[in-house]
C-alpha cells in the first residue's frame, strides 16, 4: 500500500515562534514497522513554513496515496488543524482510507467518528502494532472488527475494539529515520536534533497528567541498544541534539544508570534535554557526574505549584525542599534547570501569585516555564474542574499556554499580568541575567542565551495574542464543553499482568 504520513502544522506558540523545528517522533515510530512490513511510506512535514492548509491538502492529494495517517503531539489544540485537513483529503479524494491517532483522538473517538464522517478508523493508545495489523486488515479487505485497538464506523455504526495491550518491548519496533532529511531538524540554535523515547508511561499518580493513561504502564528500552541508536544518529546523520519526549526516564535508576555509562562508552559529543521529577534528581545524587558526562544540559523539572494544598490537590507527591535541592543539585554538576510552575488553579488569589514568586526565587531556577492548568476529560483532575467555566472554547487554545479557565477571585486580565511578570522577575533579575551574559560553560551560556532569544518572542507574542482574542466573559463549563468526566476509561491498553512485571525504582 501506498501510505502518506501527514504532520499538519500546529498553531500553539511552541511550534510557530521557533526557527527550530524538531522530527515528528510519533508519525516516525509508525512508519519504521509499516516500512519493514513492505509498504511504501513517505512524511509530509507541514511545519515548516507552516504550509498554508489549502497547499498541504493539495499536497496529499497529488501523492495519491492508499492510506493516509494523521497523528500530532500536540493533540488537542491540533485537533482543529487535523479535521479541516482530512476533511479537505476525503472530499478530493473519497476513496482514501483516513486513520487519526493520538492521545486526543483515543479519548474522543465517539465524537470524532461521530463529527468527522471521512474519517475511517482510529488507533487507540500506542501505535506501532496497531497501525500494522490495521493496514494488513484494510489491503486484504478483512473486518475491522478484527484489530484490536481501534475504533471505526461501519453500516451499523460506530464501534471501538478491544484495547490493543501494551508493548512489552519497545525494542521490537524501529523509529523509520530514513523518512525525513536530517539536515532540516534543529534545535538549541540550530543545531541538528531528533527526538526520542527511552521510556513510555510514568508510574506516579498526578491527576491533571493526560500521558499518564494514554502509556498505561512504564517501560524502557534496551540501555545498551538505545544509547548505540543515539551514538549511530550522530556519526551518521551529524545529530547533535537528543530532545527526550519521556514523561519520566529516570524511573529506575540502575537502567538509567546502565544507558548512561553506555552512552560515556559510545565516546559522542551530544547534547541531552528532557524532562523528570525532581525526586529522581535527588535521589541520584551520587551519579549526576554521569548525567554530566553523558551529555546531558538541561532538565524540565514539573514542580507545577509551589503551594502544598495544590500540591496536594493534584496528586503530586512532590516537597518544596525537594524541589530546592534538585535544582541545586543539576546546578553543582553543570546542568540547567527549567522548572515549570502552573497557574490557574480555581481559588488562587493575589497574594498566592506573590508567595508563589517569592518561592521561586528561593528556587532558584536557572529557566522557568509558565502554563496555564488545562483539564483533560479523560484524567481525575477533569472531575475538579468539570464545572470551572471556560474563558476560550477554541480548541487551538487548549495547549497550556492560553488561559481556558476563569478563576472565582482574579480576572483573566490579572491572571495575564501576574503571568508575565512572574516570568520577568525570575528571568530578568540579576543573578539570572549573569548566568545568561557571564556562564563560564560555553555550551551551557549558549544554551540559556538561546532560550532567552525565544522568552523575549514569546513574552511579547502572548501579550499581543491576548490583546487581539481577549478571554470571553461568560462560556460553558468545561463538562459543558467536553462533556463528563472519562477518568474510567483513562488506561488506554491492557497489561498482561502475569508476563509484564510491576517497575520498581531501584
């Protein structure tokens, strides 16, 4: 079969103010396994540009292909971008089979199907097997029904499958590199980047996560194999930036420290970023030198409140002096620390913004990242906010970096202003600006310059965004909007729990 993978462009601020664009790691994934079953699979990557939507259907119309499959990371608020595409893709072309996965699409099969008549199956969950049983089933012109993990529309209706189980080894599906030319990705400033997955799933108990479920259950890769894959990126494709999508990699410590000291042992100039709680950092105190010496320069650490209720109200299992010695711990061994910090919590006040700032200034933090809290159906948290009242009912706003929700004691005007200025002080103050100006790490005062560039675009960006679609005053509750709460069905896969053991940190 001839099958296109489509990356529609996204329209969130992460995506449009960069000059950096980094590989779609999820169309990738699939396309390795349909690659090595026979079919012939090309990429189209709208994000460069963007491609204007009316070129990109035009685009897939001229491939002629088979099969098209769509599928974004940022799946919500790339919903819209998706359906106006493969609606434009089914009207040329009424004969092609439309797949569309993703977290959103997992969790909004029944309304997806139900809205998006042109669209012909879902995969539900990871999709690597999935999407190959799926597209064996459709060139044999087999039942539907007899793909787990899906769902579709048949004369009779909409039906979803059983959940297709979760795969025990991600080692037994390739990433198809060969689908993209390596010389259009960067990242960190230009410099040639992919992104990949040691891990899949957290094993923590967060409410507000939307990834959580979607994985099921934390797996890893192979240590030794992952860190050769990462050492072969580079000598043959000159990829210098390794951008880790895990939620959590850290979570057992002697596989990390397995990949780790293979990685030393590959002898490759790389630079690693991701993200991971703050509790692994510390817990591995005695092995960050490895971190360093591995390669890596920069961690995300979702610290997301500084305030113990809200901590507590999330599910976080996270401490503030936990929180504090982490970041002073990646500072003594040379790594940068973004920490996120989430606002938009129902009952914040004024004064929670100001011991929320003063806190993170104790912190410390060399680079922060503000987000807005943005409810998912399908996780607990939804149940908290289902009747919060929703100030921006456009789903191209649902990517954490627009406020959706009203607050019951502070405007959204305020909410803005606290935003902004919180990112001010802690960016602009003067111990952070010497670290910007005056790092004695080249590559680390390169690092914090470059996000600095893309802070100032997007500061100003957001203002004027703000400024131009203000919030509504009234809208419907998110329940109202969404629906009910889908917490039930948060587990996306099934675990074959007497052959797949329970991961312990160790």
């Amino acid at each position: 079969m001839k099958i296109l993978l489509v990356n529609v462009p996204h329209p969130a601020i992460g995506s449009r103010i960069p000059d950096d664009h980094l590989p779609p790691l999820g169309l990738l994934a699939i396309g390795g396994p349909l690659l090595d079953d026979g079919h012939d699979v090309r990429l189209i990557d709208a994000e460069f540009g963007p491609m204007p939507l009316p070129d990109l259907v035009a685009r897939i119309v001229g491939e002629a292909p088979d099969a098209v499959l769509f599928g974004h990371s940022g799946s919500t608020s790339g919903h819209p971008v998706i359906a106006e595409v493969s609606r434009g893709v089914a009207e040329a072309l009424p004969g092609t089979v439309i797949v569309y996965g993703g977290v959103f699409p997992t969790y909004h099969w029944r309304e997806v199907l139900a809205d998006e008549p042109h669209v012909t199956a879902i995969v539900r969950g990871e999709g690597e097997e999935t999407a190959r049983q799926l597209m064996a089933a459709v060139g044999s012109a087999r039942p539907l029904a007899e793909v787990d993990g899906i769902a579709f529309r048949a004369a009779d209706g909409i039906h979803a499958t059983a959940p297709a189980p979760v795969i025990r080894d991600l080692d037994a599906y390739r990433v198809g590199w060969e689908l993209i030319d390596h010389a259009r990705y960067s990242y960190w400033g230009g410099l040639r980047a992919v992104v990949v997955q040691f891990s899949r799933g957290c094993p923590h108990l967060c409410t507000y996560c939307g990834q959580r479920g979607f994985w099921t259950r934390w797996r890893h890769r192979d240590p030794v194999r992952f860190a050769a894959e990462l050492a072969r990126l580079h000598r043959e494709h000159g990829v210098r930036v390794i951008n880790f999508a895990d939620e959590n990699p850290t979570v057992s410590k002697k596989a990390w420290r397995t990949f780790l000291e293979a990685l030393i042992a590959e002898n490759v100039d790389l630079i690693l970023v991701g993200s991971t709680r703050a509790d692994d950092i510390v817990r591995d105190a005695d092995i960050l030198p490895l971190y360093k010496q591995a390669g890596w320069e920069r961690f995300l650490l979702g610290l997301e409140s500084t305030d113990a209720q809200t901590l507590a109200l999330i599910r976080k299992g996270a401490t503030k002096a936990v929180d504090r010695e982490a970041i002073r711990l990646l500072r003594q061994n040379g790594i940068l620390s973004m920490a996120t910090w989430v606002v938009g919590f129902e009952e914040e006040r004024d004064i929670d913004y100001w011991r929320g700032l003063r806190q993170l200034l104790v912190y410390d933090p060399d680079q922060i990242q503000m987000l807005y809290v943005t409810p998912h159906r399908w996780t607990p948290y939804f149940k908290l906010a289902a009747n919060r009242r929703v100030i921006r009912t456009d789903r191209r706003h649902w990517d954490y970096k627009h406020q959706v929700l009203a607050t019951r004691h502070i405007p959204p005007w305020r909410v803005l202003l606290w935003f902004k200025l919180i990112e001010v002080i802690v960016q602009a103050r003067p111990k952070a600006l010497a670290r910007v100006l005056l790092h004695r790490d080249r590559r680390l005062r390169h690092a914090m310059r470059w996000y600095t560039r893309m802070g100032r675009r997007v500061w100003s960006h957001e203002i004027i965004d703000w400024l131009r679609a203000p919030p509504a005053r009234e809208g419907p509750t998110a329940a109202g909007l969404w629906g009910v709460p889908q917490d039930g069905e948060e587990e996306s896969m099934t675990v074959a729990r007497t052959h797949l053991p329970v991961v312990a940190a160790e």
